[in-house]
C-alpha cells in the first residue's frame, strides 16, 4: 500500500472503531504526524484519562499503553506491538522493589511512570520527569522516601531539591548510552550552542547541560530560547517536533558510544502497517487483572492529581 492509502485506511478504521491514537515524541515521524496526540508520559497519560473514544492504540511501549488501560479499564487499548520494552520497566521486577521499599522504616515509593504495572501497584505515588519535583515536594515529611526506576532522574532530583532519598539501581539503556566525548566534540565545535538534556541521561553528561528537562520541558525551552542552536541530549525522535516547531534553529544530536544516532528500539517497533493490522482485528489488547490494576490506579491517581 502506498504511505497515502494507509493513512486512508487507518482514517477509515479510526472512524469505525471510534478510535484514537496517542503516541510518544519517540517514534517515528510519520506516526507523529497521524497522531491525534502526541506528548510525553505525563500529556499521554492525562490524555488517555480525558479521552471519549472505545478504542485507544497506542504508539509507545508497553508500559505507556498500561497506564492508559489502568486509567481505562473500559476502553480497549491496542499497541501496533506488545513486545515494545523500555529497559527501566524490565530491570525493575516488583518482587525486588517490594523487597527494597519493606527493608526501610515508614517508607513512602515514588515510582517513574517508567514501570511495570505490577510495580505501580505497590508504589504509593507516580512521577513523570515532567512533574518529578512538584510529586517529590508533596511527600510528608515524617516518610522515608526512596525513588524507582530511574537512578540519573532520582539522583538529578535528589540533588537539586536538596532532599534525602533512598534511589533504585537502574536506567535507560537509550540515554545511558550516549558519548561523552561526541558531546564534547560538538561542545568545542559550537560554542554559540546550548546543551539541552532528559534527566535521565547518566550525571557525567548532564553535568554539561544549560537545560535539563522531559521532552516536552526540551521542546518548550529550545522553542521560547533566543538561542539560535543547541546539542541535543535525548532520542532521536525528539528532532521532527524541534525542527517542525523551531524551523530556523539548528539541533545537534548527540551519538551513542557506538558512534551511531541514538534510538530507542522499541519505539521504533511502532509501524504504520503494524497500526492499521491492530485497528482490523482489535488486537493485540493490552489486558491487565482488574485486583492489579486497582491497585496500579491509586498512586496514578494520586500523580494526576498532584500535577493540576
Ligand atoms: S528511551 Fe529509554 S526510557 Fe524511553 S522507552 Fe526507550 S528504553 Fe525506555
């Protein structure tokens, strides 16, 4: 099929479903351009809660298609492919964290929406990298509180609020991975550049940046920012909404430490064939067991509340 008579055909197939699609920065273009909506964790999940639609398919990874099932139980939530990981929600097992957050005395976890649903369950609140600090501001003080999944993220917090906090072990292979000294290279080159970073890039690169913030926190701050370039810290599939909104600026993407540009895999999974086959035979489903799934929406909740 051609790339005009899939976007045709999923017209056609939205409509009958009574369909929408919600997708992250991360994939690819042309799925960002079919998108109804488009955003980070936080937009995603708040959108997912505000939707009328029967059907949501949802462009991302697995865990991202979760929170819009537990904030939906109604709804179905299709995903062009359930095998899309994110390396934060598969380090972590829930066994471990509970093990972890039952070895501290009155603890409160705070867990990075980066999770899987049965982690969810036993956290007491969600945070995205957009709403972290606001989330970590409204802890009770008497708590212990520790912080999952994301060590670069809960350290970066950790530091800035000046807070004590217990942070899990693990992180984004994606924004781990990036080169030190590719950074340094376009540093050195473009001394008229800003460093632009997700916090969950490892700390001896956000140690470099003027900003740090979650895709849409980057998105904002490079388009309402007098300067003219900046390096660019995070996937790949953030430039087509930086270039679309800031069209005269100059983005520079950082390599990995392979040399290579730095992409997430599985959101690359996401196809346009692969949405429109999803659409056809409402499958595959995301499925969650309802008793886990009431118990994932309470710190989710909680999140959306925190963050009006
Ligand atoms: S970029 Fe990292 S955090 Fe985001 S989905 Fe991919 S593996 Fe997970």
């Amino acid at each position: 099929m051609t790339n005009s008579s899939n976007i045709l055909r999923l017209k056609e197939l939205k409509e009958k479903n009574n369909a929408i699609i919600l997708a992250h920065y991360y994939v690819e273009p042309e799925i960002q351009e079919i998108a109804d909506f488009l955003g980070d964790s936080l937009a995603l999940a708040q959108q997912a809660k505000e939707t009328d639609a029967d059907v949501i398919l949802f462009c991302g990874v697995k865990f991202m298609a979760e929170t819009a099932k537990i904030l939906n139980p109604q709804k179905i939530v299709l995903m062009p492919d359930v095998s899309t990981g994110c390396s934060l929600a598969d380090l972590s097992p829930a066994s471990d964290l509970k093990e972890w957050k039952n070895s501290f005395e009155n603890p409160f976890l705070v867990s990075y929406i980066n999770c899987s649903a049965e982690v969810k369950a036993i956290s007491d609140v969600i945070c995205t990298s957009s709403n972290a600090e606001k989330i970590l501001k409204s802890i009770p003080k008497d708590k212990t509180i520790l912080f999952a999944t994301d060590r670069y993220l809960g350290s970066y917090i950790k530091e800035k609020l000046g807070i004590e906090m217990k942070v899990w072990k693990d992180y984004c292979v994606v924004h781990q991975n990036f080169s030190e000294e590719h950074l340094l290279k376009l540093i050195e080159n473009n001394a008229d550049a800003e460093v632009v970073a997700h916090p969950e890039c490892s700390d001896n690169l956000l140690k470099y940046a003027d900003f740090v913030g979650s895709t849409t926190g980057i998105i904002n701050y490079t388009k309402e920012n007098s300067s003219n370039k900046f390096i660019v810290l995070t996937e790949l599939g953030i430039l087509h909404q930086l270039q679309k909104l800031s069209p005269h600026k100059e983005f520079l993407m950082v390599n990995n430490i392979e040399g290579e540009c730095n992409i997430c895999k599985d959101m690359k999974k996401n196809t346009i064939e692969g949405m429109i086959l999803a659409l056809e035979n409402l499958s595959p489903q995301i499925i969650i067991d309802e008793d886990l799934r009431k118990k994932a929406l309470i710190p989710l909740e909680l999140m959306l509340k925190l963050s009006e």
